[in-house]
C-alpha cells in the first residue's frame, strides 16, 4: 500500500472548519465554508474556507462537486486544483445552475476534496504527432448509445 500523505492545515479565521471525511472509505474529503450568500439562478460567488494548506510535494488536491448540491440544487464547484506550492487561503467558487435560487450557510459543506499524485510531464514541441484510430473525433464523435 503507498505512503499516506499528510496535508498540513492552518486556521487562517477563529471559526474555520477543517476538512473531514465523513467515512472511513471515501476517497473525498468536505471542505466547509466560513461565509455564507445566496445564489441566484446562473449566479456564481466565492466562499471564504478560512483555511490553508500545506500539501505535500509531488501531490495535489483536486476540488470536486459534493453530488447532493449538484444534483439536488445545481450548485458546482469551479477552479479545481489546488497545488502543492500554494500556501493562500482555500477559496470556493461556485455557480448555481439550477432552477431556483440557493442559500449557502456558513459552516455548510460546499464542495469535496481528493488528494492525488502529480507527476510533472515533459513537455516537448515536435512537428508531427502520431495517427490513432480515433484521431480527431472529439465531442459527441462516439454517439450517445
């Protein structure tokens, strides 16, 4: 089993609420919010977490949806990574793309966090690059069943 990696946290407001999981298993953990606002239909804002982090080198969090808001109330979570070298306090940005307004208390958990492996690539120009089988097919080039 790979080496557990340890993020550091640091209280940046009194009522900061540090990330937990809710269970043993899940692979994310909720992040809580110290502000709170509401969200018109199509509106987005940005929630103070009060915290920041310390992640440690060669990792980074990646900050998903929590599926009940974005199911139930079309509230997602935009601006997804947070890198190891960042040490600023951790800022929620969401938009409600559902169909009626939604109010996000402090202290709510507005979105989930995973912590992953961030291998840097060698980034390389060539002039050319290999042919595939799908080439440049993109969106909807596979059909929708």
């Amino acid at each position: 089993m790979a080496k557990v990696p340890i993020i550091k946290f640091v209280k940046l407001q009194k009522n900061a609420i540090l990330p937990t999981y809710a269970h043993k298993d899940d692979a994310g953990f909720d992040i809580y919010v110290i502000s709170s606002g509401r969200l018109k239909r199509g509106e987005k804002k940005t929630f103070s977490t009060g915290i920041a982090s310390e992640i440690p080198k060669g990792w980074f969090v990646s900050v998903r949806d929590r599926s009940g808001l974005s199911v139930k109330h079309g509230i997602h979570v935009l601006a997804g990574v947070i890198d190891a070298g960042y040490r600023g306090e951790w800022l929620m940005t969401v938009i409600n793309l559902g169909t009626k307004a939604y109010t996000i208390e402090k202290g709510e958990r507005i979105a989930q966090g995973i912590i992953h492996l961030a291998p840097q690539a060698k980034l390389t120009e060539v002039k050319k690059i290999s042919e595939s089988k799908r080439g440049i097919k993109g969106f909807g080039s596979t059909g929708r069943k």
